[in-house]
C-alpha cells in the first residue's frame, strides 16, 4: 500500500462482525487522493504487524473520482458518508458496496440519493466529525455530527434523513436541536480532532492527546457550563501525538476504542485504548493495548 498520500482519511467501520483474530472487525477506511480517487479500504486485524495479511483484498480499489475538491468527508460507520463542497454545500453518500473496483465511477454500489445536496454553509467550520453508528437498528438516532466553528465554538448536530434533496437548506431530515452550541474553546490550540464511538479525541499544538465523551442530544449550551459531558473529559490520555497527520477509528464491540494514526513517515498505525478518560499523560497505563502504535500499513 505505498505511495498513496492521502489529503482525507475517513472511518466507516461498524465494528459488528466477528474475526478469527478474536477481536470483532474494526471495518472500514475511506481515503481521498489528491488527484481525486475514492479508495475503500477494509481492515480485519487486531494490530498484527504490517504484512500480516489483515486486509481485505479489495482494499486500495477506486470507489468514485473527483473528490479532491472536497472539504470535509465523514463517515457515520453504516455506508453513509457526508461530503462538503467549497461552496458549502453538504452533500449525502450511501455505499453499499465492497469495495469493487470501478475506476470509472459508474456508480457500482452507491444509493440513488448519493450526491444529493442536504445543508449548505458547512465550509466555515475548522472541523468536523461524525460519531461512528454503532448497531443496525434505529440507524438515524444513533449518531452525531460535531462541529468546530472558527471562533471556537462546538455544534451538535444530527441527520436523520435518507439522503432526500434539500437544496434550499430546509432542515429536511435534522434534528431539531441540530447547530446548536455545546462547547467553546476547541479551535484555538488543535490540531485535529475525531468521533470514535461515543468519545472524542482532541489532539493539540503540543501533542497531547485529549479524551471527551458527551452524552447529550445536542441541547443548548453557549456558556459551556459542562452540561451533558462526562467528568473526565478534557484529560490527557497520552502524549506525543503531534507527529500524527490523520487519527480517525471506532469503537471494537468489546468495550474498547480502535485508533488509526497516520504518521510523518506516511505510516499507518495501529492504537488500542480501553480506559474511561482518566488521567494518563505519559500514555503508558493499561489502557493502552501493548500492541498500540503496530505499523500496519505504509505510504499513507
């Protein structure tokens, strides 16, 4: 898997499905080229050294071309991925493929409402995440889309449409709670930030990696008094993370949370966490799998 050099890396992984190497699937990685490739990637391991035959064979296969104009792409972890435009405008994915190869893009996979425009506005935001799905029922109530706003400010925001066009930005398919403001203060000092599972990883200027869990459904909180976030959020779980271009990952179906981590050298690493947020600077607690920072994979 060399020479790939991903500008968006994306997890989309349900961790529902069992593999023999006693952990459940961590699932599936999405990654944009600059030239505009779509590659679908699956992983079946459990941090198992570089080589280990842990990859789906259709990883690195072309799914769709012309996504280097995006902005942000998020993957929900049920096939459904959101796409911002330059302009703003967010647009809706549903793949239901495997990975089939189909450098064409003649659509091999993909819903009939792919592509469709479901909010506009959405380039103003530093960053965005989206909470993996976890389950199979009640798909639209069992995810989350988090926000970070130039001045810092942290948005919650919900979809549980189907991809139904929207162009004029109706709030077709949103929860009605959906843009309000649960934080403050996550622009300045970061340098990247992801869902995994129902947690939040904040890396910052100085590498330390941050832990949240948030356990609200989006409700109003400009003074960020801490409503609906868990007493440990904001601690250090480990440090050193600065040298990491992309992190993104899932939850394992066991309990704990699956981290990818692309570093300087275009290495793709593998990270194990099982802790509750406690207070870890140095990274070296029994949280952390002895098999974290595996490589496995390289020319990300």
């Amino acid at each position: 898997m060399a020479d790939v050099n991903f500008s968006i890396l994306t997890y989309g992984g349900n961790g529902t499905t069992p593999v023999d190497s006693g952990l459940p699937l961590v699932g599936v990685i999405y990654g944009i080229k600059p030239q505009g490739p779509l590659l679908w990637y699956r992983y079946n391991g459990s941090g198992g050294p570089q080589n280990s035959g842990d990859w789906d064979p259709n990883s690195g296969n072309t799914i769709g071309i012309g996504w280097n104009q995006m902005l942000h792409l998020l993957a929900r972890g049920d096939g459904v991925l959101l796409a911002v435009e330059p302009n703003g405008e967010l647009r809706y994915y549903e793949y239901g493929g495997r990975g089939e190869h189909d450098p064409q893009a003649t659509g091999i996979g993909w819903a009939p409402n792919s592509q469709n425009i479901i909010g506009i506005g959405w380039n103003g935001f530093r960053f965005l995440c989206a909470k993996p799905y976890e389950g199979r029922t009640n798909r639209p109530n069992n995810s989350a889309i988090y926000a970070v706003g130039q001045d810092g400010a942290l948005h919650w925001y919900r979809y549980t449409g189907a991809g139904e066009a929207d162009p004029q930005a109706t709030g077709l398919g949103w929860h009605p709670n959906s843009s309000n403001v649960i934080g403050q203060g996550w622009s300045a000092g970061h340098r990247a930030m992801a869902a995994i599972s129902d947690i939040i990883l904040l890396v910052t200027d100085q590498g330390d990696l941050r832990w949240y869990r948030y356990r609200g459904t989006g409700e109003s909180d400009p003074g960020a008094t801490g409503l609906n976030w868990d007493a440990n959020s904001g601690n250090v779980i480990s440090s050193g993370w600065h040298r990491f271009g992309h992190i993104f990952g899932g939850g394992d179906g066991r309990g704990g949370y699956v981290i990818f981590a692309v570093d300087e050298n275009l290495d793709l690493r593998w990270f194990r966490y099982t802790g509750h947020g406690e207070s870890d600077p140095d990274g070296k607690s029994a949280d952390w799998d002895p098999r974290s920072g595996t490589k496995i994979g390289n020319g990300w």
